[in-house]
C-alpha cells in the first residue's frame, strides 16, 4: 500500500474521506517459467496447434486471482477506447492491456491477451469485450502464431 493508500483508507475510516482511489491490479504470486511454458504448450495442444513460438521472458512470471482481472481498472480502460478500423482495432487493444498485466497472444487473424490465474489455469482476455475463456471463438483464429508473456 502506497501512503497515498493510506490517508484515504484512514480518512474513509474516520468519515472524511470520499475519494474513490483506483488501484492497480495486484499478483497473488508467482510461478516459474517452466510451469507457465508447459501451461501455455498445452493451451496451444488443446486445439491442435503446433507451429507457434512462445516467449515468457522472466523466470517468476505473475498470476493474478481470475475475479481481480474481471473487475480490474485496467482491463476497463482498455475496453472503453473506440475502435476505428486500421487505427485503434485488436492489436491496438491487445498491446494496451500487454502493457499493464497481460500476456499477448496472436492468432492467425486476431490479437488478444492471456494470463495465468491463482489455481495455474489459463485464460484468454479479449480487451474489447472484458470478455475470459478458456478457448478461442472462431472469429478469433483458430491457429496461433505466438505467445509473450507479461
């Protein structure tokens, strides 16, 4: 918790605080690379997808309690920015959660993010919509070109 956390969790203590602070989204720990590597491997061997890379570039990599990433400012800034075709479209909004918390995948034809959650299960995070799965709808690909984790 930062100080400024701090005075306005004592000043709502005390009543005279009203402000509504928005928090970043926190980890609730972390696991290793071999783990999150083997995770998204099988991700990728669920729907049959061989040809892929995948890059997880620290060795304790963050996961994140699946109800925060539902509820997280971030993920929300993100879906509120309106699209415009060629301008600000998947890979736009894929690259601003990328950003903040979020692996990014890319598909044969759309962008979207990933992150593991508290209990190692995978998720796919479609920033447009704050939309999780657990697999790709078919106007999201069906055939992944790379992973990078976050």
């Amino acid at each position: 918790m930062n100080i400024g956390s701090l005075f306005c969790s004592l000043g709502k203590a005390c009543g005279g605080c009203t402000c509504d602070e928005v928090l970043d989204i926190q980890p609730c720990g972390t696991i290793d690379y071999c783990l999150v590597d083997a995770i998204v491997r099988a991700k990728a061997a669920e729907i049959n997808d061989s040809d892929y890379e995948v890059y997880i570039p620290d060795r304790a990599n963050k996961v994140y309690k699946k109800a925060d990433v539902m509820v997280a400012h971030e993920l929300k800034e993100v879906s509120v920015i309106r699209f415009v075709e060629e301008e600000h479209d998947c890979d736009d909004y894929a690259a601003e959660l990328f950003g903040k918390f979020a692996g990014l995948v890319w598909s044969n034809i759309h962008g979207l993010n990933w992150f593991i959650d508290e209990t190692d299960t995978y998720w796919y995070i479609e920033p447009q919509t704050r939309q999780l799965s657990q697999t790709l709808e078919g106007w999201q690909g069906n055939d992944i070109r790379f992973f990078i984790g976050r």
